[in-house]
C-alpha cells in the first residue's frame, strides 16, 4: 500500500547517468540529449551553444569571395 505521507527518498529522484557537455548540469533518464562523436552528452536545448564552442571557427556575413566580415 502507498503511503502518501511518506517522506520522499533517494529513490524518488531521477537517476543521474551524465552530465551535458555545453552547460556542465545533470542528465537524467528520459532526458532528451544528443550525443557526439566524442561521445559528450548534450541537452536538446544546449546543442547551439555546444555547437558555436567546439564547432564554430568563426561567424559573420559572407561576402562574394567567401571571406567572413
């Protein structure tokens, strides 16, 4: 029988099985990640930024002979 009037316990919690590599917070199960080449977790939400850090070489506006301003 439950016992709604029971303290709550570690197995209340979600489990943690990771940490996302953009913004270092816990992934728990049934979290929605993407996962990289190298292996590195990241939230949906965070996979731009984790883009622009690791991917990224530069950004700006191309102009015609394929420079960036």
């Amino acid at each position: 029988m439950l016992d709604r009037f029971r303290p709550p316990d570690a197995r209340d919690e979600p489990r943690v099985v990771g940490y996302c590599a953009a913004c270092d917070n816990e992934i728990y199960v049934g979290d929605y990640i993407y996962r990289t080449y190298d292996d590195d977790m990241v939230h949906e939400e965070c996979l731009r930024d984790y883009a622009e850090q690791f991917i990224v070489e530069e950004k700006g506006r191309i102009n015609s002979k394929r420079e960036i301003e």
